[in-house]
C-alpha cells in the first residue's frame, strides 16, 4: 500500500506543500518479478560533447557473456529519449530478457542541454544525430559485455528517418534496422515542420541533398526493413516507394512490410499492432542472434 508524505518544496516565493506517495507496491513487484532496471549513463564523443543515454541490461546479465545490442531511438529535433524515471517500456524489458542491451541517447539536437546543443542541427538534419548514435556504439564497443559486430537499431516516424540514415552514414558499425513510417527525404515531408529545421529548400540545397536518405542510399551495407502504411498522412508513402527505388537502383535489396489500411505507425488494430511488433522483432533476431535468459 502507498503512504503519503507531506514535504515542502522552498523556492523563491516560500515554501509550497505537497504530497508524494512512497509506491511501496512497485518496489514490491520490482523485488519479486524479472525487471531490468534502466542504467542512465554518459560519455564524452570525440568532438568532446558529453551525451548521455540509457541502458537496460539483460535478464538474467552475465558480465562475462557479449551480448547484441539494439539502440530503440526517436532522435529528432526538441525530443528527448532519456529521463531519470522509472522504465516501464513492456517492450525494452521483454528485449532484456531476450538478451539485448537496449539504449536510447539524448543525441544533438534534443531538447533540454541549451541553444547550442539544440540547434546545432539546423540546416543538417540528420548529420549530427547519427553521429551521436554511431558514438555511443563505438564507446559501447569497449565495454567487454558488448558485441561490436551485433548492434542494431530501429525506430518510428523520425526513428525511422534515423534508423535509414544512420545505417547509410555509418554501415561498418550498425548491422540491422528496421525503420517504421520513415522520412526519406525533407522535400517530402511537411513544409511546417522541415523549413522550421530546414530552411528553404531553394536557401539550403545542400543541406537537403546531405539530410536525404535517397541520396545516401548507396552507401547502405547493413540489413534493412522498411515498413509502412498507405494510409500514412504524416509520412507520406512515397517516402517509402522514393526510397526503395533509390536502393534498387543502388543494387541494395531491403526487406518490406507494407500495411495498407494503417496511418503513421502502420499498425490500424491490435492484431496488426502485434504483427508489426513480431516481424520488427523477429527481423533483428534473425541478424543479432540474441541467446536470452528468460525462457
């Protein structure tokens, strides 16, 4: 059972009561489940800025054992992945106990750390947040409890533009990816939101030549997903058919699932959510090779 507790927060204009519950009940189920606690841990990437990001371990964790790796991201402008809270991801704790290290990162760009680190994206999409990513692989690839030749990520919307770009700047780290309702390209997506990041495409050119995941699609060496609907009305799902024609014509074949009656996310109703979650999953597995705790 909870117990309340009164404290008194002191600020500038006195102090204000409040009450907080003491949740006895989780540490409770905590003590007497299979959970993954979530590790906040930083880092200092080579052009000396300090990320920090999260960690989930394994269950049961082996510290003599190597285990994959998947990084499970959003990354874009004004977003943040990674609190000080308590992690209740259903997901991030089933992968633990499949035997993955799963990691989000406050990367560049999101929100919270100054102007500076916010905005150093602008006009360059992408550059700095794969950067960031591949950092954090690199500095987890000297963990001994990590293996640098299984490391994969995945994500959404711009998880998704994340995972595609990520993957085509840095193919010799990330070895899979599964990218759901991705942007392909800026001069696709919404003009609100990409000019706000963008610019004007006639004012930045290059910078949307360099951002766009089409452009780069012949540097893709790792293993691929796509996924999307045709009912998308955020991400377009031309992104989708651009992007799969820029990898054929590079010679690169990638992995399709398209979902049609589904908007942004692809899933339209729970049994298609949960096909959509089992082939992400089961795609990484197949490439990752996880040797879980749990069974």
């Amino acid at each position: 059972m909870s117990v309340p507790r009164r404290v008194e927060l002191h600020g500038t204009a006195g102090a204000v009561s409040r009450t907080l519950e003491e949740n006895a009940a989780v540490s409770q189920w905590v003590a007497s489940h299979a959970y993954s606690p979530t590790q906040l841990l930083n880092f200092t990437t080579s052009d000396n800025v300090k990320l920090d990001f999260s960690m989930i371990k394994p269950i049961p964790f082996d510290p003599t054992r190597k285990y994959p790796v998947i990084f499970a991201v959003y990354g874009g402008p004004g977003s943040q992945g990674v609190y000080n809270q308590f992690g209740n991801s259903t997901q991030n704790q089933w992968l633990a106990q499949q035997g993955y290290i799963i990691i989000n990162v406050n990367n560049r760009g999101t929100n919270n750390y100054g102007s500076a680190f916010m905005k150093v994206v602008y006009k360059n999409l992408g550059k700095y947040e794969s950067h960031d990513f591949a950092e954090t692989a690199k500095y987890l690839a000297t963990l001994p409890y990590v293996d640098p030749k299984r490391i994969g990520i995945m994500g959404t919307s711009y998880g998704g533009y994340s995972t595609v770009f990520t993957m085509e700047m840095y193919p010799e780290i990330f070895t899979a990816g599964v990218a759901n309702s991705a942007v392909a390209d800026w001069s696709l997506y919404d003009t609100i939101y990409t000019e706000r990041y963008m610019g004007l495409l006639g004012d930045n050119k290059a910078g949307y030549t360099t951002s766009s995941a089409i452009a780069n699609a012949g540097k893709l060496q790792g293993h691929l997903m796509v996924i999307h609907s045709m009912l998308d009305d955020n991400v377009h799902p031309q992104n989708t058919m651009q992007l799969l024609t820029a990898f054929t014509t590079a010679g690169k074949d990638v992995d399709l699932r398209i979902y049609p009656p589904g908007h942004h996310g692809a899933a339209y109703d729970m049994q298609s959510f949960k096909l959509v979650t089992k082939n992400t999953l089961d795609y990484l597995a197949k490439y990752l090779q996880p040797s879980g705790g749990i069974p």
